[in-house]
C-alpha cells in the first residue's frame, strides 16, 4: 500500500474521469450519490456483496474501472466485503481520514475519485497483507466471471 495523500484536492486532480456535481447527481441513486461522492458509508450487513461468494471483477459503480476480485474477497465477519489487496495498486488511491473522531485510511477509485471505503491494517487480520479493504457494496458493480483473472462468465 503507497502511503496516504494528504488532501482529497490532490486525487480528484489526478482523476481520469471528471464530471460535475449534476452529471453525478444524474448517474447515480441518491445512495450511490451519498457513499461515492460524500463519503457516506452503507449500514453492515445490508449492503449487495458483503457475503457473496460469486467468482468475478468488482468494478467502480460509478466509473467502471476494474478495482478487486473475488479471488481476494474473504470473509471479515465486518458487515462490509472484504478484500486484501486491491486487483492492482493504481486502481486505487489512499487519503487520510480524520471525520467521526477517528484516523483511518480511505480507499478512492483511482479512476473517478469516488469513495469507496477504508482499509485497516494489523496482524489481525488472516490475509497474506496483514489488510482489510472495507469496502461498500454500494460503491461496486460484480461483474461474474469463470474466474477472476478476466473470463466472463
């Protein structure tokens, strides 16, 4: 994992895909809107994918780029799906969070600067990273595939 940005201004320079505030209000649900462009974070246990076992790619629901996979999907008894590690590094972006009296590391869409979640690192955690990607479901479209390394299914 690169280190953490400092300011959300940095990353949405960097963002590949820009469009304004009403573009995304229009293309996306109210709740999408609230988690992917605010921040916001889905209730556990509620979202789509927290307990999915279906082999595929999670892409960015707001953008379509190709984020994690399943094959590094595990369950993390959190509410939230699970990854550690994300399909590649560039994918995504870090951000230091300090909201709700705590700091954490926020995942962003490298592509569209959305929010997708927090990743936390400890020996806690039983994955080959020692890391737990919290990511909303939400914020990720399941794309079914035969395996995760790129065959539809």
């Amino acid at each position: 994992m690169t280190t953490p940005e400092t300011s959300p201004q940095d990353t949405a320079a960097t963002a590949a895909v820009r469009k304004t505030d009403e573009q995304w209000r229009a293309e996306l649900t109210p709740q999408e809107y609230q988690v992917l462009r605010q921040a916001g974070t889905e209730r556990p246990y509620t979202g789509e994918y927290w307990d999915t076992k279906t082999a595929g790619v999670y892409q960015c629901r707001a953008c379509g780029a190709d984020l994690f996979t399943s094959t590094e999907k595990f369950d993390s008894h959190c509410g939230w799906p699970s990854f550690f590690a994300p399909l590649a590094e560039d994918r995504v972006r870090y951000l230091h969070d300090r909201s709700m009296g705590m700091d954490r590391i926020e995942v962003r869409c490298a592509a569209c600067d959305s929010h997708l979640g927090h990743v936390f690192e400890g020996e806690g955690f039983p994955t080959p990273t020692d890391q737990r990607y919290c990511i909303n479901s939400v914020s990720l479209k399941l794309v079914p595939r035969d395996d995760a390394s790129g065959t539809q299914a």
